[in-house]
C-alpha cells in the first residue's frame, strides 16, 4: 500500500514556503487535495506539487513562416 503523510495546513506551509492563509484558501475554493477530520483539515505532503502540475500552463509552441 502507498504510504501518504497528512499534514495540516501550518505544517504544510511550514514544509513548503507557501503562505498557509493560502493553503487555506486553495482548501476553501477546493483547488487542492485535503482530507476532513470533524473541524480540522489534512493535506497530503505532495498537495502542492500536485495543484502546481496541474495547474501548469506550457508555453504555446507556435511556428512562424519563414519569410523569403
């Protein structure tokens, strides 16, 4: 079985460098992973990395003509 850590959103700022106000906001707008135990909310160590992969936008590979 995968072993996953749940972190609570101070924990998960803590490890990450993000703003845990904005850990919470992603948790209030349900942009990312969490689980609900009661009043109290876990996330799992890789949340963010996922919400950033995707949400990840890839630069548009346009080919310009050549002009002669």
């Amino acid at each position: 079985m995968n072993e996953c850590t749940l972190l609570t959103p101070r924990q998960l700022a803590a490890e990450t460098g993000w703003p845990e106000k904005r850990i919470r906001k992603l948790i209030s707008t349900r942009s990312i992973r969490f689980l609900r135990n009661g009043a109290n909310f876990l996330l799992p160590q890789n949340a963010i990395h996922e919400y950033i992969a995707r949400n990840m936008v890839e630069p548009c590979q346009v080919e310009v003509p050549e002009n002669e």
